[in-house]
C-alpha cells in the first residue's frame, strides 16, 4: 500500500539532512535512508508517494530499487554526481538531479508529485 511520505536515499548524512529539513519545512513526512539495504528496510514496511535516490551508494546501485519503487506505482526521481551514461536505459525516463542540486529544486519537485496543480 502506498502511504503519504517520501523516501530519501542518500548516503551523505549531512546532505539527506538538509534534504530531510527542506521537505519537512513544507510539510512533507519523509524518511530517510543512507544505504540501500536500509531503504529496503523502509520499503518493506509501507510503500513511499515519492522517492528521492541517490543512484550509487556504498552498498550498490539504486537502480533495481528505483524499478521496484515505479512498479509500485511509487513516483521516482534520481539526485546523481554520475553522468547520464551510468543511468540504465529503464531508467531514462525519470526525473534526474544532477549534484549539486538545491534542496528547494527537490521539494519543489516533490510538491508536483503530491499537489499536480502547483
């Protein structure tokens, strides 16, 4: 079932909070993860609206997690330093963040995915 919060998957703790502050300033329940496993761990527990990942981590690729997210009609957007080559072909139609993004370009994006009309 999908719930009302945003995922965040960052592994620069300071960077996610700062994210994390940005989307709950306007309102927005978010959970944050700094691996992969531990998104899964969230994933696991409810479906997130909206997901926010960062596509290389520590303990891989965000890529099969972004899919799974999609397939659970979960909104996805990718926050990436990696060029657009690293970024898999089923993948090419989601929202990319190149880093350094603003965090307000995030929550702005976040905003459309639950209020179409802004």
């Amino acid at each position: 079932m999908i719930t009302d919060y945003i995922l965040v998957l960052e592994d620069n703790v300071l960077v996610a909070m700062e994210i994390e502050d940005e989307l709950t300033e306007r309102g927005f329940r978010v959970a944050v993860a700094v691996d992969i496993a531990e998104a899964e761990a969230l994933v696991a527990q409810e479906t997130p609206r909206a997901a926010l990942l960062d596509l290389r981590l520590p303990d891989g690729h965000s890529a099969p997690l972004a899919l799974h997210l999609i397939a659970q009609d979960c909104t996805v957007a990718l926050i990436s330093g990696a060029d657009s080559g690293m970024i898999p072909a089923s993948l090419a139609g989601v929202p990319r963040f190149p880093k350094p993004v603003g965090v307000w370009e995030l929550a702005d994006w976040a905003t459309g995915v639950f209020d179409p009309q802004k």
